[in-house]
C-alpha cells in the first residue's frame, strides 16, 4: 500500500465509514479472488493409484474404487489447458464435463392443490 492509502484508511478508521473508491475495490478484489469459478470433471481411468497424481491439476473430489473414476474440480479459466495436460496421461481412458452447476436446484414452492383430480 502506498503512504496515501493508508492515510485513507486511518482516516476511515477514525470516521467509522468506508473510503470511497480504495477500501471498496481492494473488498471486491478479495471477493473475486476467494470465489473462483470452478468446473467439475468427470475422469475414467485405469489405474487408481496413478491417479492420486490428478491432486496436482486440481481438487479431487471423489475417487471410485468400483467404477474406476475421478471427480475433479479445476479453476474454469485454464481448464482446457489442464484437460489437455490430463488427456495425455497414459492411465485417462476418458474425460466428461459435470454439468451439475447447471442443474435447477431452487424450485417452486407452489404447488397446485390436486384435490380435484381425486374427489367424486
């Protein structure tokens, strides 16, 4: 921080307010930085203990021992990137896309009274 920005946030210290423009642009830029998009992939592999070495592209989330598969969540700005990196181990059989993000979650609560359909 420069001299000037901290005398700005002193004085707002002492004036119990925000300064305008500085505080709120460093606020927003923390935000920002602690929320990255994330995007979730599916990866279908064969050896599972080679795939522990997935944690280096992102966060495992889940590993299956039945069914052989990885779900990884990666920062959805070098995902391409990451998936090519991914795609050329020797123990990836496949890669798809979670699409959970996009699924409807909220739903309405309103509920149409059916009691009509079922008297006499």
């Amino acid at each position: 921080m420069e001299a000037a920005d901290h005398a700005v946030a002193a004085a707002a210290v002492v004036d119990n307010r925000l300064p305008e423009g500085v505080a709120v642009n460093k606020l927003e830029e923390r935000r920002e930085a602690m929320f990255l998009e994330r995007i979730g992939f599916i990866i279908w592999v064969s050896d599972l203990k080679a795939a522990r070495s997935l944690e280096k592209y992102g966060s495992i989330h889940y590993m299956s021992r039945k069914m052989h598969y990885v779900v990884i969540y990666m920062n959805a700005e070098r995902a391409d990137d990451t998936v090519r990196n991914i795609q050329r181990l020797p123990f990836v059989k496949r890669i798809e896309r979670s699409y959970r993000n996009e699924i409807k979650t909220e739903y309405n609560s309103n509920v149409e009274d059916k009691t009509r359909f079922y008297s006499l």
